[in-house]
C-alpha cells in the first residue's frame, strides 16, 4: 500500500512553481523539488522565506535562476 506523500507546504502561493508554464518543466520541478519530500526542506527558496526574504520569481530551487540553466527559453 502506498501512501501519496504531502508536497511542499508552500506550492499553492510559491511563484516559481506556479509561473512555469512549460508542462515537462514543471514536472521536471516537481520531481526533483517540489513534490520530492527528500528535497523540498533544501530549495533555497524555501531557505529565504523562512527568513523572512523574499525569492525573484525566477530564482529556482538549487538557488541559480532560470535563465543560468542552458537550453531554457
Ligand atoms: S520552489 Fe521551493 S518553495 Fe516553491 S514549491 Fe518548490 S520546493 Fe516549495
């Protein structure tokens, strides 16, 4: 039996993840990520809000931005 494991806590308003409009992107995001609970405590997105800062919108988990990765249009 298995069970769905919770995704990150801040998915619902996290503007990363809710501005990526590609479907392989997003997916790609969610597996290494979002919905990854071995992962999410590490996005360093997450590191900055619970200090009270606030990510760029393009900042991703590992901390590079979106355009810092080749092949990302
Ligand atoms: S980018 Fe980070 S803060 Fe946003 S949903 Fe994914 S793991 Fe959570």
């Amino acid at each position: 039996m298995s069970q769905k494991s919770q995704p990150c806590e801040l998915i619902e308003k996290c503007n990363f993840f809710n501005s990526l409009q590609v479907d392989a992107v997003r997916r790609g995001w969610e597996l290494w990520f979002c919905k990854n609970p071995a992962k999410f405590e590490q996005c360093e997105r997450k590191k900055l809000r619970i200090n009270g800062k606030t990510p760029a919108n393009d900042m991703t988990p590992t901390g590079r931005f979106l355009h810092e990765y080749p092949d990302y249009e």
